[in-house]
C-alpha cells in the first residue's frame, strides 16, 4: 500500500474509530492496529477513555498492543488494574487476556507490577500467559518485581 492510500486507510479508521456504531468502530479500531503506525497511539488512548462498548475497548487493547507504542503502556495498566479491582467472578477474562498479551507485545517494564498481581490468581491459564509476558519483558522479573 503506498504512502496515500495509507494515509487515507489511516485517516478513514480514525474517523470511525470515533464515530461509527459499535461493529464498525471495533473494526476500526482492529483496522488502526493493522496499521502498526504510532501515530494512532494517542488517538486510541483518547477512544479508550470515552469508550462504553465492552467489545469496542477489547479491541483497541488489541491494536494498541498491535503497534507496540510504550506510550499505551500506562493506559492499558490502568484497563487492567480496574478489571483486577473487581471480584474475581466478575472479571472480563476475555479482556484480561488481551490486556496481558497486548502488554507483552509492547514490551514496557512498567506492567511489571500488574501482571505480578495476576500471578495469585486462581485461573491457571491466565497465571500461565502472566508469566509468559513477565518472562518476555523482563527475564529477571522474579528479582526485580520484588523491588516494586
């Protein structure tokens, strides 16, 4: 796709993104995420804050983790310490997979922290995937988590 016709695609799911109905701005939102252009981080950031639709926030979790921006990375944190303030049985587990790979794709040591807290969880799947993107983001995590 040239520079044009990229920038079009870019400009187009933005305007979605914000003023679509709900299918068609999470299709927007995936669509940015395809992308891969950091352009869209603080787009996406400012979606994510006005966002009501469970389906919607999913997947700009997904396109922000897509373009690996550490500028999501505090964002997405705070997505996640909300759903983990929870009770457990109300918790999106959907949501909190796609919260923790999106935080492994981007690679930031901040969601140390977080994705510590997960690791008491009950959910052997989700601990399984914590660890994962703990290991994949700091190989010295077990050390360094302790100090937070």
């Amino acid at each position: 796709m040239d520079h044009d016709a990229q920038n079009k695609e870019f400009n187009d799911a933005i305007k979605t993104l914000f003023h679509g109905e709900v299918m068609e701005r999470a299709t927007a939102a995936l669509r940015i995420g395809h992308l891969k252009d950091a352009r869209a981080t603080n787009m996406l950031m400012k979606a994510l804050n006005k966002e009501n639709d469970p389906i919607v926030i999913n997947r700009i979790i997904e396109a922000m983790g897509e373009i690996k921006d550490t500028k999501a990375t505090m964002p997405i944190v705070n997505v996640l310490k909300d759903e983990l303030a929870k009770p457990e049985n109300e918790q999106d587990r959907n949501r909190l997979f796609l919260l923790i790979e999106s935080l492994m794709k981007i690679g930031d040591k901040r969601a140390l922290e977080q994705l510590g807290i997960i690791i008491n969880t009950c959910d052997d799947e989700l601990k399984k995937l914590s660890e994962e993107a703990l290991e994949c983001i700091d190989p010295d995590w077990k050390d360094n988590i302790k100090k937070l």
